[in-house]
C-alpha cells in the first residue's frame, strides 16, 4: 500500500517544493550547509560593517559629558554677565524674583534625580518596590527617572539664564515670557492625555494626587507615602503659588509684587495656606486610617501632623500684628512650637517609620559593589541617619515660617538639605514596608504548615492496608 515498504519520495514537479513555472532544484546536503555558512557570514559581516561606522557608546557617553560642562560654564557666564550688568539697588530684588520662579523647578529636578537613586538602589538589592507601591510593570526605572532629570536639568538653568540676559539688556517683556513659557509646557506635560511621554507613569501620579487631596477611599502605602514626600516639598508649593499669582497679575520681571498693597506680596493669606495643605492632607490621611483600622498610632500620627500647623501660622502673624507684639508673645510661642513639632516629628521617624533592627539591609545588594561595601552593615550609617535626621528636622521648621522666606539663599539651602533627608528616609521606609509584607505573608504560610503537619500526624496514625 506505501510502495513496498520503500522511502516515498514527491514527484519533481510538485507544486509544494516549488513555486509555478520555475524549475525543479536539488541541493544536496553538502550544498544547504555552505549556503548556510554564507548567508551567516553575509550577517556577521553585515553586523561588523554597522558596528563600524556608529561610534563606541564609551564615545558617545564622554562627548555628552564635555557638552554638558560646556554648556553648563555657557549659561554661569551668561547669567554672571547679566546680574553684573544691573544696577546695585535693583540687583538684590531682582534676583529675589527671578529666584522666586526657579526655585521650585530646581528643587523638584533635584527630587526627581535623587529619586532615581532610590529606585538604583532598590533594583540593586531585594526590595520589590514595584510590589510594594502595586504599580504595572510598565513602571519607570531609574535610567528613565535619570533621563527627565537629566532633560529638566538643562531646561531650568537655560530658562533662567535667558530670563537673566533680556532683563539686564532691557529686553522686559522678552524676559516675562521666560518662567511664564516653562511653567506653562510643565503643565502641559504633567496632564497630556496622550500617550507619549510615559502616560501611565503620569497618570498614576496625578491619580495618587487625587488620592491625596480626596482621602475617599482606603489609604494604599503609595498614597499616604507621596504624601509624606509632599510635606517636604511645601515650600516649594508656596513659592510655586505666588509664581503664579505674579503670571497672572502680570508682575513678572517687575518690582510692584514687593508693595504692601500688593495682591502677591508677603502679607498674603495664600502663603501659610499653601505651606499647611500638605499636612491637612495627611492629617485627614490618618483619620480616615483610623477609621478603617482603629489603631490608635495613627491618631498619634495625625497629631504629629497637626504640630505644622501652629508653625506655619503664628510665624505668618509677623505680617498682620504689631513687631513689639510678635517679639513678646507670637515669637516665644512660635520657636516653641518649633521645637515641639521637629522633636514629635524625629521621634516618629525613628520609632515608627523606620525598624532599626535591620537598619542596614536595604545597602545588601544582589551582585558586589563599592557602594554596598561602604554601606551595607556599617555603624557609621546608623550614627549619620539618625544624627542628620534630627538636625534636619529641626532646620525644616525654621524653613516653614513665613516670615523668613526673603532670605531666598538660606531658605533654597535649607529647602534642599530637606529633600536629602527625605532622600534618606526613603530607604529605611520602604525597606521596612517591604519587612511587613514579608513577615505578613509568612505569617498567613505558617498555619497552613501546621494544618498539613497535622494532617500527615492523622494519616499515619490511622493507617489501613486497602
């Protein structure tokens, strides 16, 4: 039935082996093997020749660098030229005000890169912060963090120095259009409904901000975690407000926001608002907690939050009272509250937020690195953490009064050293979520190990031969 039993073999001229009206090939196997071989050196050749003519990324890597510098000594010279170029009594305003609008934008870039080292770091070691935040795998990683600081990193100081140079060469209205063009693209940025420019990542974002303003629903550890990053950004939210309120009245690149009848000056009631809505929101945060859990430690919390608010607002009285008035009654009882709400505040950090117990595993990383060796398991890290963290605390809350916001250079300083402590606070926080969830999983694994023990007690106690 198959032909004797031989090899069965399709006729020439199948159309299976070849296309119509072309004519029938045999290769032999001798003759498949060296095409073979061709058409792989045809590749590797083709591969080399591409190689050769883009240059080594080692290149491309150094030549960004060398531009980066010379870009970066373009804009100091352009802006010292600029500033040397005005008059001595309108120098300092000036500069206050072009300060005023550059000020949040460099904070936030210099969040934004010490973000992604947190998330290098987390990637380095065990830490699954993708888990612990519940975010997509689509998530950003740090080289993508690194690539919009980088960008925000040349885009703020070219705004600014161009900001610098129309004013000083009377170019007025040149110089308005600078910070009113940025924050405008920023804006633009954040809430495009496209999807370029990392939707989703933006998306969540400004849905956690939702979260934030409108504690509705159950408090996740991403929503009540950014929150307490936003209070250390407050200043920068105040500052980003009377930005605004300047673009809108139309004072940019002029001194009438320095009048006492100003809408946008320093008496304004927005400016303590704004400092405090951060602590409100997460205040409101710990009492919906409470209301979910009934635990008591976060009406504790909530009440450490509340300590801000004092701060805030006996120091924004300096404006509205009497000077002899504020220094005999508001001012004691301003630098009281002070200290009430940076030792509470320090406190909680340690106690609460951070477990000292295994302070130093988040600097285990998975492969062998400098960093890991001169962190991980180190007394010295203990010592600086806590140390830093209480001297920061304590200038955070010289930061948050109102009534020191002219001295733009001590404030922006603070401001910073603020988001470096946060910076560290990160680790150990996330760290010990990350512990929590560990321990609750096992914790849920450990009876169901000790059904089955029990299970295989009874089986074999009650053996019987079917």
């Amino acid at each position: 039935m198959f032909g004797g039993g031989g090899l069965v073999t399709a006729p020439v001229r199948s159309p299976h082996l070849r296309k119509s009206g072309s004519r029938a090939v045999v290769y032999g196997l001798d003759e498949l093997e060296a095409g073979a071989e061709e058409s792989e050196m045809k590749g590797v050749t083709a591969q080399l020749s591409t190689a050769a003519i883009l240059p080594s990324p080692i290149l491309l890597w150094r030549l960004k660098v060398i531009l980066f510098f010379f870009w970066g000594l373009t804009c100091l010279k352009i802006g010292w030229d600029s500033v040397m170029r005005m008059s001595i009594d309108v120098r300092d305003l000036f500069l206050y005000e072009a300060f005023l609008y550059y000020n949040p934008l460099l904070l936030v870039t210099l969040m934004v890169w010490l973000w992604g080292v947190n998330l290098w770091v987390f990637a380095q070691s065990n830490i699954g912060y993708a888990k612990i935040f519940d975010i997509d795998q689509t998530h950003l990683t740090h080289r993508e963090i690194w690539k919009c600081a980088t960008w925000m990193t040349i885009i703020v100081p070219t705004s600014m120095t161009a900001y610098l140079y129309f004013y000083s060469h009377g170019e007025v209205n040149l110089a308005a259009f600078q910070p009113v063009f940025l924050y405008v693209v920023a804006a633009f940025l954040i809430i495009f409904p496209f999807d370029i420019f990392y939707l989703s990542s933006r998306y969540f974002l400004l849905r956690t901000i939702w979260r934030i303003v409108l504690p509705l629903q159950a408090i996740t550890f991403a929503d009540f975690f950014l929150a307490d990053i936003l209070t250390s950004m407050s200043k920068v939210f105040s500052d980003l407000e009377r930005s605004v309120c300047r673009m809108v009245h139309r004072q940019v690149a002029t001194i009438a926001w320095f009048e006492a009848d100003s809408v946008c000056g320093s008496h304004s009631v927005a400016i303590p608002i704004v400092l405090v809505l951060p602590y409100i929101f997460r205040f409101f945060q710990c009492l919906r907690q409470y209301s979910d859990t009934r635990e008591k430690t976060t009406l504790l919390n909530a009440l450490k939050y509340s300590t801000a608010v004092p701060v805030i607002f006996l120091s924004a009285l300096k404006y509205h009272v009497f000077p002899d008035k504020w220094k005999s009654i508001y001012r004691p009882l301003w630098l009281l509250s002070g200290v009430l709400n940076s030792l509470y505040s320090f406190y909680w950090d340690v106690s609460r937020d951070w477990d000292l117990s295994c302070f130093t595993r988040i600097f285990k990383f998975n492969k062998s690195s400098p960093v890991s060796h001169i962190l991980y398991g180190r007394k010295w890290v203990f010592f600086w953490v806590i140390g830093s963290n209480l001297i920061l605390r304590c200038t955070w809350t010289y930061k948050l009064s109102a009534h020191l916001r002219h001295n733009y250079l001590t404030v922006f300083t603070i401001s910073a050293l603020e988001i470096y402590r946060r910076f560290q606070w990160v680790f150990f926080r996330v760290e010990n979520e990350w512990n929590r969830m560990n321990s609750k999983s096992s914790s849920m694994q450990t009876p169901m190990s000790d059904i089955s023990m029990e299970e295989e007690k009874l089986l074999v106690a009650n053996e019987h031969d079917v």
